[in-house]
C-alpha cells in the first residue's frame, strides 16, 4: 500500500461526510409509516417505470452514438474536430433547463426543425420521446468524455499489430480497441444511466410534466416537495437505492487484465 500524506485524510473525511450527510438525513427524517404506501402508489409506480425506462432507452441511444464519437475524438486530430468536441461536451456545463429551451427551440412545433416535423405528423415535444431526448442530450457528454480518455490513454501499438496481421479497420475495433476500454465504456455508461435517471431541468422544459407520459420520478419528487416535503422522501430513497446499486454493482466488478 502506497503511503499517502497524513494531513490529506481531514479534508477527505469532510468530503465524504459532506456527501453522506444528505441521504443520511433522508433516512432520518424519512416518514416509514408510509413509506410502502407511498412507493407503491400508482402515481409514483409510474413515474418510476417511466424514468428507468427512458433512462435505459437514452443509455441505448448514448452508446449507439457516443462511442462512435468518443473513437473519432480520440483517433482524429485536427482544429475543427477540437470545436466540434467542445460543442458536444457543452451540456456538461450547460443548466439543464437552458439545455431543455435549445431543444423544445429545436424540435418543438414551432422549432427550426420541429416545425417541418408537425407538418408531417409527427410531434416530439411534451411526449416520451421528449424525455428519452432530454435524457440523452445530457448524458451523452458523460459517455463520450469516459471512452474518449480510455482510448486516448491506450497504447496503439495492439492496433498497429492488428493491422499488420491483416485486420482491417472495423475488425480492429471490435477486436482490439474496444476491449481495451471496457471497463472506462462501462463505468460511462452508468454514468450515462444515472444522470438521464436524475435528469430534471431539460424534461420539465421539453417533454412537461404529463403523469403517465413524461412525469418521471425526479419531476413527480419535485412537486411532492412544493406540497409537503416529507411526502417526497420515500421516491427519493427509492431513486438514491437504485443509483447506489448499480454503481456499486459496476464498481465491485474486478478488473480485467489486458494481456498481449
């Protein structure tokens, strides 16, 4: 075990007890009495099938476009893919809601691109497919940026020797490159999961807060709260439950050794 500075223990227990002490105090406070009744009502059964599904359906999206962005960054050099990078990692930083407004401007009925899509029928706004969108554009970043460092940190010279051996490109990838970087690809993908689980301020601005069609758990917590803040805790356990068990579930996964 390596030897760490004594005096950097005090500020990491403060960090962690800054971190714990909020669902500490959700346990605390958490009314059990009605905690049953309360996670298994119909309205929070709903709103909580409703935020894992979406969640699983944008982590699906994130991966079928993240990680080819995520090879393209890592293996492309040049100005323009730098901006382009910039751009696509902006909702890490952007307020949800301001990244809820871009998109309901974007694909609303009334959106540079929404608008030709009514004329054909076809609504995106304040539906389903407005919370899978809202989820995946800002949970996307959080995949690419994961997969992008383990490839950039990876050694080329397995894909050299692939090369070499005859493989062509995309065998290279599937063979080589990839499972270089599976566990960074895993770990981005919970990520990816868990933030378009949480994801509050670009749902409630492009999809609404339809019970049954867009109130996901954070939104249906939300308006618990504004009523009765206790009355919102036991969703909000069930939601800190599930996070915690699929990180830690990830986590606790050994590392895979990569051998030549």
């Amino acid at each position: 075990m390596r030897r760490i500075p004594l005096w950097l223990y005090a500020p990491a227990v403060i960090g962690v007890v800054f971190i714990l002490i909020g669902p500490a105090a959700v346990i605390v406070r958490m009314p059990w009495e009605d905690f049953v009744a309360s996670v298994t009502s119909p309205e929070s059964l709903d709103a909580l099938r409703l935020a894992l599904v979406t969640a699983l359906i944008s982590t699906c999206l994130c991966l079928l476009v993240g990680v080819p962005m995520a090879v393209v960054f890592a293996r492309t050099e040049g100005v323009a893919v730098r901006i382009i990078r910039a751009l696509v990692l902006l909702p890490l930083v952007l307020p949800p809601v301001v990244g809820g407004l871009a998109l309901l401007y974007a694909l609303g009925r009334n959106g540079i691109v929404g608008q030709y899509l009514d004329d054909a029928g076809i609504t995106i706004a304040f539906t389903t497919t407005a919370v899978v969108l809202a989820q995946t554009f800002v949970a996307l970043p959080f995949l690419v940026i994961s997969v992008e460092g383990a490839l950039r940190s990876t050694d080329g010279d397995y894909e050299q020797i692939a090369a070499t051996l005859g493989a062509g490109p995309t065998r290279t990838l599937w063979k080589v490159t990839l499972p270089l970087v599976v566990p960074s690809l895993l770990a981005g993908t919970v990520l990816a999961f868990a933030r378009a689980l949480g994801e509050f301020g670009a749902t409630i601005t492009f999809a609404g807060n339809l019970p049954g069609t867009t109130q996901t758990a954070p939104l249906k917590i939300y308006l618990d709260a504004i009523n009765d803040p206790t009355a919102a805790l036991p969703l909000a356990l069930v939601l800190m439950v599930v996070a915690l068990v699929v990180v830690v579930a990830v986590h606790l996964r050994p590392a895979r050794a990569v051998t030549a």
